[in-house]
C-alpha cells in the first residue's frame, strides 16, 4: 500500500498528494483492481489537500479503461462531491461506516 501526505487531486500539488500517490501506485501495480482511500479529509495545505479541475479529470483517466474501482471512506468529512462522483462512476463509492 501506499500514504500520502494529502487527499489532494491537484495537477499542480505535491507529489505526496493523493492524485500523485495513486498514479505512482498505478504504474508500479498495473493489475490493482480497487483503490481504497481513507482520510478525515480535513482541508490543512493546499499543496496535499487541494484539488483542481484538471486534477479531477486526470483521476477520470486513470480509472477509464480499466476495471478499477475507487472507494472512499471518512473518519471525520466528506470528500468533494467531485471525488465521489468519480468513485461512483468507477463502481466503487463511499464505504459507509456502521
């Protein structure tokens, strides 16, 4: 498994952000078929926890073409609404706690 330092999906983040983590993961693990992320997802630092549009749209093609479902789940937040929509899309989602 893999930490990052942020749940951040920013194209111009950290490298320790969460898009950056997972793409990392990705290229060393090609045949991982779910994704599981669990954060408090409590906004501190832009640089690990923001997230843009292109970031978003760069976490879509990661998870297009393959059979590789993300799930969400929270300690604290909620992730952006943008973040679980993409889960859902990649028939993964939020794992909800008991």
């Amino acid at each position: 498994g893999r930490t990052a330092d942020g749940f951040g999906v920013s194209t111009a983040g950290s490298s320790r952000n969460l898009l950056n983590q997972l793409k990392e993961g990705l290229q060393a693990n090609p045949h991982v078929d779910a994704v599981y992320v669990f954060s408090d997802f409590t906004y501190i630092d832009d640089p690990i926890d923001g997230s843009n549009e292109a970031g978003y749209q760069e976490l879509r093609k990661l998870l297009a073409g393959r059979t590789l479902r993300l799930y969400l789940g929270t300690v604290r937040n909620q992730p952006s609404d943008d973040l679980i929509a993409i889960a859902r899309q990649s028939d993964g989602g939020m794992i909800e706690s008991k």
